[in-house]
C-alpha cells in the first residue's frame, strides 16, 4: 500500500526569501521617512523666516526703524544676533524688544543644517535694512541656505555657512545676497 502524505506548511527557503523581501521593503519605507523629515524642517525654516518678515515689519511701525533704541551691526551665530548685551540691544532682533522675531529666529536655529563650524544662521540690521540667513537641511547645492530680508526678499541662497562675519551687507545696507 503506498500512501501519499502531503505535507502542508512552508519550507524554510520560502521563509527566508519572503523575511528578505519584507527587509528590503522596510529599509526602502525608512529611507522615505528620513527624506520627508529634512523636507519637512527645510519647510518649517521657510515658513518661520516668513512670520519673521511680519514680525519685524511690526517693529519697524512701532519703532520707525528696525534699529529702534539700539545700534547697527552684523553677525554670525544665534548667540550673536540674539545677544543680550551686544550691539542687537532694542534692534529688531532683541527678544525683550521684538519677543516674536527672536522666537521665530530660535526655531530656526533649531531646525537648521549644523555647518562645520557650528554656523546656521546670519543675521544684519541697519537703520533701514535687516537680513536673516539660515542653512537648509535639503539645499539644492552646496552650503546652500534661506534669506528673508526687509526688501521682501524670501529666497534659497548659496554661501558657505562656514565662515564668520556675514554675507548679508552691500552698499549700506542689509539684504540677502
């Protein structure tokens, strides 16, 4: 008598290929995730440096200019354009005179691409003029960031992050490059 069994189940070759598939499948979706999340802050920064513009043209109603009580200058570095005893005191970008403009810049901050020196935002005022830079996780070239500047401008810029001073003067005035 001959008796055929079959055998029901999955051997262990079907196992590991469909294991494999899954994995391949994973890493794609993950890839996808970390792609989105740049995009994702680059956005935030856009949208934050915009709120800014709004901010400081409040200001400058309130104060007639975005230098208000304070002094002109230029700088590198959140530290630097939010200082609390440098030359930004009663500008645009003091956060006891314009608490919404240096919150919007914190957040940028926080959102930005870290440059090899530590770099991620530069920022300028002038008595008629102020800029603000941050750089982009996603740039589309290299040590490419985001301007606003009191002009209107609201655009992607390229200059090396890794530098000091800042890029954001020409002819007396403050805007982006």
């Amino acid at each position: 008598m001959n008796s055929n069994k079959q055998s029901t189940g999955f051997t262990l070759i079907e196992l590991l290929v469909v294991i494999a598939i899954i994995g391949i499948l994973a890493s794609v979706v993950v890839a996808s995730l970390s792609s989105a999340r740049t995009k994702g802050k680059d956005a935030a920064i856009k949208t934050q440096m915009t709120q800014m513009q709004r901010q400081a043209a409040i200001f400058q109603s309130s104060n007639g200019s975005y230098i208000g009580s304070g002094t002109a200058g230029q700088n590198d570095g959140l530290a630097e354009c939010l200082g609390s005893g440098g030359q930004f005191v009663g500008t645009v970008f003091d956060p006891a005179m314009s608490e919404g403009v240096s919150d919007l810049m914190s957040g940028v901050y926080q959102n930005s691409s870290s440059a090899p020196s530590g770099n991620r935002v530069f920022c300028a005022v002038y008595q008629n003029s102020w800029a603000f830079a941050a750089g982009l996780n996603n740039p589309t070239g290299t040590n490419t960031g985001w301007c606003v500047d009191s002009q209107g401008a609201s655009k992607e810029v390229a200059f090396s992050f890794s530098t000091t001073g800042t890029p954001l003067t020409s002819g007396g005035l403050a805007r982006c490059p």
